[in-house]
C-alpha cells in the first residue's frame, strides 16, 4: 500500500486483527511516498471478516483508516438428498462451513432441518429438483441468503415471513407468489419475476425496499393487502396486464412519482390505496366502473393543503359510473378536477376536503346524484380552512340538474345543527336552454353567484 503524507505517523492495527493482519518491518520508507506493506494470513473461519488499521500523528490524531475485507476462507459444502427426508442426518454428521450447497429432492423434514441448521448461512438450492416448496419453509429463517431452486413455480404460503434475509432472488420461473410469503421480512431489494401471474393477500405486506417496484405485465391479480404497509424510495408500476386490485391492496404505502391504474384493471377492493403516499399524479385507467369506498382515502393528519405529497393532477377513467363513499377524501390533487361523462353517482363525502383543486369542477353529461358533504370542505377537522373547496367555476353538462342533497357543496358541520346550504360565490355554467331548470333546481339555485350559458365560455 502506499500512502503521500508529510507528517509523522504510527500504524495501528485493531486489537482482534492482529492474529491475522501484521505490518512488515520493511515497510516504512524516509520519502514523502511510504509504502507500508502488511501480511494477512488465511482466513481458517467460515465468515467475513474486516481489519481496520489507523494511521496516527504525533497528537494522536488519527489522520487515515485503513479496512481490509476478507472473504471466508471455507469452501461451501455439498450435500445431495437421494431419498428426501435424509438431508437431517447428513447435515448433522458434518461441521458445517458458511454456505452449503444442496441437491436432489427434498420434503418437508428436510426443510424444516434446513431452518435448524441455516443461521447466519448461504444456502444453495439451485440443485434441487422440486418445483415446489413446503408452506412457511423460510419463515422466521435466519439464514444470510437462499437462493432458490431453478425450476420452482410458486413461492407458498408464508414461506419467508419474518425472515432475515435482506435480498431474495425469485427464479422467472415463479408464476405465483403466496399469501404472506414475504410478510414483514426484512428484504430490502424486490426483482419480480416477467412470468408471476398472481400476487396472494399480504404477499409483501410491511416491507422497506430499496428502488423501484415494477409488477410485471403478465401479473393479473394482486390479492389484499398485498403490499399494505411498504415502503419504497422509488417509483410504482403496475402492469398493463392486471384485472384486480384486491382490498387494501397498496393501503398505507410510501413512493415517489406517479400513480398509474392501467386500463385491463377491472375490479378494485375498498380502501386498495387508503392513505397512500406519492409525490405525483393519479391516472384511472378506463376499465374500472366503480371507484370504491376509500379507495384513495386519506387520513387527516393535516390539511390536504399543506401536504409535502399528492402534487400532481387527477385524471378519471372514462368508463367510470360510480365514486363511492369518500373515494378521495382529503386527497391533495390540484388543478381542475373532471367527472367523466359516464359518471351518474357521487356518493357522500366522495371529495370533500380536497382544497387544493383550484380550477373548474366539471360535471359530466350523466351526472344525476351528489350525495351530502361529496364536495364540502370540513372545518370541524381544519378549524383554519373553508367549509367549502376551492373551485373558481363549476360546469355542469347534463341537461337535467343533478339532484344533490343538502350541503352537497358544503354549508354544514358535521357536529352541529345544519346550517343552509353554502353560498359558494362562483359561476355556474349550464347548457343555455336549461338554464331556467338549473336556477330553480333545489340546492343549485342556492349555491351559484350566477349561471352562465356553456355555450357562451371561450373555447
């Protein structure tokens, strides 16, 4: 090693390196490059280890460390399983280095006389030849790293739950990952396999993972609450292919950029991502009908106002029908926010709290029912903030007036006796030859500051 330095110096090694990493008494030199040498014997144990060496000045200053990192210098052993069952007795017959390599065929005695024998290990299965492995194989496993066999088709059942292992490498020949396979283990790095076909309930629920998370195209199902309660410093994407989003499926999960539902989504479970957090937009694909109760629900910490999250934009699917109850109550999105056309239904509470829309509420063609409080303020929760929401102007474009209910638009707290509906001090426009219609429509002649024809707004 040679080291530029103009000052004075002692090496020291740490005290547990010094039966293996010695200084060379040749190796200081009077020139102003030094080239300090040292021998490092063999490492006779079965793991990692690291010496860390220091350079101090005369002031005892430490001026430079030095780590050195040596692999184990046991070679892995090899065990076959000719008749399953037996893997037991071969692995307690021997000393066992740091990382063992089986083969053959095993069962379920066999895996769990793995989880006897694996702390702190590397284990090997690509040799084995099963296409399954047992339910909860793994779990609560301390092994430093499994990897898998080649031709394994699903991951079962709570196979790795609370497991240790920081990093997993899942074989593309997986289709199906089991509910609660991964549930709350401590991986930090997440590949999918392209083929994996289904997601089960909890698969990756509780995880903190490094990067991004891509679900492959080929996945069609993500089961409930599959990823509930991860985090990832990355981005999401869900693929093209899937039809479901179970319940509670993303609920309470942390990443960056945007949120993107594909349009071969068909079905999505209630609260699928209550209280998610992301950065960026939110686009509905256009094969959902319904968007459920708590579907985008968040929870009210703060105003919505003030969120460090949600920055971007909603769009809706085109093909939507339905919003449920409190679909995306207290949702930070900005901008203006556009019913699809389709649309017949705002159920309560669907919007309310969303302050941070600042442009036009656009009412789609179909729209014929707006629920209590769908797109009311709540200053019960947010004493500083308005019981109504933002929007500069609202169009509505159905030829009949959407029937809403009392304090549709805000006007009343919810703890309170109820107050008249509020005055909401924006222009509505209206197709002009209904506009009679709308000025005597209960709750819309309430509200507006004045109706304008659609026909008249600058294109």
């Amino acid at each position: 090693m040679e080291l530029e330095t103009n000052i004075e110096y002692e090496v020291e090694i740490s005290e547990e390196a010094k039966s293996w990493v010695e200084l060379m008494p040749d190796s200081r030199a009077t020139f102003r490059t030094d080239r300090i040498s040292f021998m490092v014997r063999p490492n006779p144990t079965g793991k990692e280890r690291v010496a860390i060496i220091e350079m101090i000045d005369k002031q005892g200053i430490s001026s430079e460390k030095i780590a050195i990192f040596q692999s184990s210098g046991v070679l892995p052993k090899t065990f076959h399983v000719s008749t399953p069952g037996t893997l037991g007795q071969l692995l307690a017959e021997q000393e066992l280095p740091h990382e063992l390599i089986i083969s053959g065929s095993l069962n379920e005695s066999d895996y769990a006389s793995l989880k006897d024998y694996s702390t702190g290990k590397i284990l090997d299965l690509t040799g084995v030849t099963d296409t399954s492995i047992p339910e909860a194989a793994f779990q609560g496993s301390t092994a430093s790293y499994v990897y898998l066999p080649l031709g394994l088709t699903e991951i079962p059942k709570n196979a790795f739950r609370e497991s240790t292992m920081t990093t997993i490498d899942i074989p593309e020949s997986v289709t199906c990952i089991g509910a609660y396979a991964f549930h709350r283990s401590k991986i930090t790095s997440l590949a999918l396999p392209e083929n994996l076909g289904r997601i089960e309930a909890g698969a990756f629920a509780g995880l903190n993972i490094q990067g991004n998370l891509v679900i492959p195209d080929a996945t069609t199902f993500i089961g409930s609450t599959a990823f509930c309660g991860s985090t990832f410093d990355g981005t999401l994407s869900i693929g093209e292919g899937v039809k479901k989003i179970g319940t509670g499926a993303f609920a309470d999960i942390k990443f960056t950029g945007d949120l993107i539902i594909p349009d071969a989504v068909q079905v999505m479970g209630e609260k699928a991502f209550h209280n998610a957090i992301f950065t960026g937009s939110l686009k509905i694909g256009n094969g959902l009908t319904v968007i459920p109760k708590d579907a985008f629900l968040m929870q009210p910490g703060k105003s919505p106002r003030d969120y460090p999250f949600m920055r971007g934009t909603l769009t809706i699917g085109e093909n939507v029908t339905r919003i449920e109850e409190r679909a995306f109550e207290y949702c930070g999105f900005t901008g203006d926010l556009i019913i699809p056309d389709k649309v017949e239904t705002i159920n309560q509470y669907a919007f309310r709290s969303c302050y941070r829309f600042s442009g036009k509420l656009i009412l789609g063609e179909k729209v014929s029912y707006i629920e209590k409080h769908a797109f009311a303020g709540n200053d019960q929760i947010f004493p500083t903030e308005s019981m109504k929401l933002s929007f500069e102007e609202i169009h509505c474009k159905g030829v009949r007036p959407p029937m809403m209910t009392k304090y549709a638009f805000g006007g009343s707290r919810i703890s309170e006796e109820p107050v008249e509906d509020i005055f909401l001090n924006v222009p509505i426009y209206v197709p002009y030859y209904t506009m009679d219609l709308y000025k005597e429509a209960i709750g819309w002649k309430t509200i507006a500051s004045e109706f304008k024809s659609l026909e008249s707004y600058p294109k």
